[in-house]
C-alpha cells in the first residue's frame, strides 16, 4: 500500500504506541492513528508523511474492535483527558506494562529487566483532586452541536481540543474528578455567563476570565476554587465567591488569581484570598500537607500513597540509614520515609517548592528532614557524607547527564528511580547501569484512561 500525504486508505490497527495512539502497519510502514484501539478496521486520511513513519487522522471506524466499550463520558473521543475510556481498564494496565517493557528494551537495552503488573488505581473514576478548565470566548461544538443552529458559540468553560490552543470543549460533567466538583464549575460557568465581562479570547488575548482551577481534599472532603482573571475587579470575583459560598458550605478555599501574560499558564501575578484559607489540607498516609493554589501535589492522592509504598519497600530502610531525595519537590517523599530513615535530605531547585516542604516538615513535627534549595549539580559538592540510599523522582524530561554522573559518583549502595515517563526512565537507567544493576521495576497507575504511567525502578551498587 502507497502512503502518501492526504491520501485516505482502510487500516487495521493492531497496536497501542506510547502517546495512546493506534498502531497500523500497511506493508510494515507505522502509521499512527488516534482515537483507536487495536482490532479496529478504520478509514483514516493521512496528515503528516515522514521517511519511517505516518500519522493519520480517523475518518471512520469500518468495523470496531472486540475490545471497544462505550465510554463513560460524552467528551472521552474529543478533550483527551482520558481517552482510553474506549479501552477496559484492565487492558489499559496491559498496554501500560507493555510501554514500559518496550521503552527499557528499545531505549535502554535492557530487556532482562523485570517488569512487574501494573498495581491499579482505585478508584479509576472521580481520582482526580485538582483539575483545570480554561475559559474561551468561543467554544468548540461537539459533532452532534453542529447542526443545530440554536447553539451559541459564545461561551466554553472546560478543556482543549488535543493539538489546539485556541479550541476549548465546554465540559458540564467530567467523570475523573469528584462529582462535586461538576456542580461547583456548573455554579460558576452560570455566573460567568450572566456577568457582563467576557472569556477570555485565546487568539486576541483579551477579555477578563480566564481559568476555574479545581482542587480538592480527598481526606477531608475540602474544595479549593481558584478563580483566574486577566485584570482585577474585586467586586465581580467578591460576588461569585460569596454566591458558592453560600452554596456550598465545604469550600474551604476560594482564591483570585491575577494574570495578564499571554502565555497559557494559570500561575497569577498576585493573589487575593476571597473566602476561607489560602490552603486546603490533604492527608497521605498519616502526614497531612497544606496545599496551596499554585503549589505542586500528586493528582491522585490514594494512587500516590501506593505509589510510596513502592518507593519505601525498595528504599529498604531500617531506621539507621541517611537517605538523599532529589528533585524533593514540596517534600512528600522524605517525609512519607521520614520514620524509617536516620536523616533524608532533600534537593529542589524551585525555592517556593523548598519552603512549602518546609512548612510541611513543620506541621508533622518532623525533624530529621533538611531541604537544601538550589540547583543539584551545585548541592552536590556540600552534601558531606555519602547517603546509603539515593531517592530520584526528576520532571518527565529525566535527569541531566551531569546529575547522573554526580550520582554515579556518589557511590550509594540503593538508588530507587521514580518515573512518569517510560523513554527518559530508560534512558536514565542505561547511563546508571554502569554502576547499578537494575533489579525491578514496578508501574503504578496514577491516570486511568490515559496512556500515562508511574514507575519506580530499584536500582543497587554493582
């Protein structure tokens, strides 16, 4: 068969790739084909052309996969916040092991290593505590919207069309974060659309609301709302704040933040507390952390409990040991093993992410915890004596090749590698692996019905 750019052409998909998307391969050539699942036989219109490769957009679905369901939510083929609705949920964990054996294999040459199952989320709907929608001027109409001519195009408060900046799905019930929070965004799109200020226009950069960010306490049934403007009116954010207020009375936080950058960050320029605390709490385990509008914190928390779980058993700690958690964040690692280790230091180079691990440190009266601020490959040279273990949890995009040499130099007898992206996880692991045989390597689920994946990596001194 003939791929070229624009041609339309029957494919039968016979894989998932890393990225989520369905795999054919005419001839052997890959083409990518989202919205698939292996089994399907679709129409498909190709739209990039490359020597060794080709994506393709779905035109339609000739005959489905046997493993196809209905998702559960209306928006699953179109915001790609969860898309693999269309797969079971025990067949995603399938796929997802599978990316993390192939990234190890492919990438990192290390085919022997063992890849245990996937340990599963629960619940694999409503996980999510924090989410955010963008607020649009125009929104984008589902299939089903475009032929009626009654629908307005004025207003979409929800999430972006994959690949698009500018194209937002004005979503009214999202099934992954708690049920509440629907009837929250339901309270304010109703107030943004009777108020006399406009979305914000993702194109001209003009208008005043901007984002509803979501955050919510899984621990003690607390809600965060975070109100997101281009310019400041205290009289409109006061009003809308005292309204779910008054109807809702387990708002613990509502906050309005303030920023005109043209950039797509929801990150304000300034802050103003309009109702509550400027904090929720979240408990993991037996540590609670307060977490703030603009601060980091794992967005499923019981998953993330499993998640250290992993990380504690693999650290091996008796209580004697000095442990070194690098990229520490706001400090939930070492201080979820704070009780098992003698002394655990933390590096984390965003200053505000230090002083929020701080804090925490503080509210669970711990003291054996110290977080070092600045870059790690400055740290480094001032740490003293050599950790037993070495903890790595670094940003998708991994380590820096200078960070892995420190660590290599470091010599540390256990190092456990947290990963949420299966190719920099085997990267990393190829470069560590001139020091370190890597025993295991456990996935967690954190994102059901989607094709990302944790994975803690075990790692001892050779």
């Amino acid at each position: 068969m003939s791929i070229k750019k624009r041609s339309v052409c029957d494919l039968d998909i016979i894989d998932l790739a890393y990225g989520g998307k369905g795999l054919a391969k005419p001839d052997g050539f890959p083409v990518f084909v989202d919205r698939c699942v292996p089994g399907d036989r679709v129409r498909v219109k190709i739209s990039k052309k490359k020597k060794s490769w080709a994506e393709a957009r779905l035109i339609q679905i000739l005959s489905p996969s046997s493993l196809r369901q209905t998702p559960r939510c209306r928006y699953a083929d179109f915001c790609g916040g969860c898309k693999w609705q269309s797969i079971p949920y025990e067949t995603q964990l399938d796929y997802k092991k599978q990316h993390v054996v192939q990234s190890l294999a492919h990438i990192g040459g290390l085919a022997h290593v063992p890849v245990l199952d996937v340990i599963p989320s629960d619940p694999v709907f409503e996980y999510r505590n924090k989410m955010e929608f963008s607020c649009s001027a125009r929104r984008w109409l589902m299939p089903e919207e475009l032929a009626d001519e009654t629908i307005s195009k004025d207003l979409g408060i929800g999430l972006h069309v994959p690949g698009t900046f500018d194209q937002v799905i004005d979503i009214h019930h999202c099934d992954i974060m708690p049920e509440q929070g629907n009837a929250i965004l339901s309270h304010i799109r109703q107030f943004v659309r009777s108020s006399d200020l406009p979305a914000y226009h993702l194109r001209h950069h003009t208008g005043f609301w901007r984002y509803v960010m979501l955050r919510h306490s899984v621990a003690f049934d607390q809600w965060m709302v975070n109100l997101v403007t281009r310019d400041k009116n205290l009289s409109v954010v006061t009003q809308l704040a005292d309204s779910l207020a008054q109807t809702f009375d387990n708002l613990a936080s509502i906050v309005n933040n303030i920023t005109d950058a043209k950039s797509g960050v929801s990150l304000g320029k300034e802050e103003i507390l309009l109702h509550g605390s400027e904090v929720i709490t979240e408990r993991l385990g037996r540590f609670e952390f307060d977490i703030s509008a603009n601060s980091f914190f794992q967005t499923n928390t019981r998953a993330c409990e499993k998640l250290y779980d992993v990380v504690a058993r693999y650290c091996g700690l008796t209580g004697k040991e000095t442990v070194l958690d690098l990229y520490s964040g706001t400090g939930t690692i070492p201080i979820w093993l704070s009780d098992q280790a003698a002394q655990i230091t933390g590096i984390e180079i965003i200053d505000t992410a230090v002083a929020d691990a701080r804090k925490n440190a503080a509210m669970n009266k711990i003291d054996n915890c110290r977080f070092l601020a600045g870059d790690i490959r400055d740290v480094f040279p001032n740490l003293g004596e050599i950790p037993d273990v070495i903890v790595i949890d670094p940003p998708r995009v991994g380590m820096h090749k200078d960070v892995v040499a420190r660590v290599l130099g470091l010599g540390s007898e256990t190092i456990v590698y947290v990963s949420c992206n299966p190719a920099t996880l085997a990267r990393d692991l190829e470069m560590l692996a001139s020091g370190y045989e890597v025993m295991e390597v456990q996935p967690v689920d954190m994102f059901p019905h989607t094709y990302h994946i944790e994975s803690v990596a075990l790692l001892k001194r050779r």
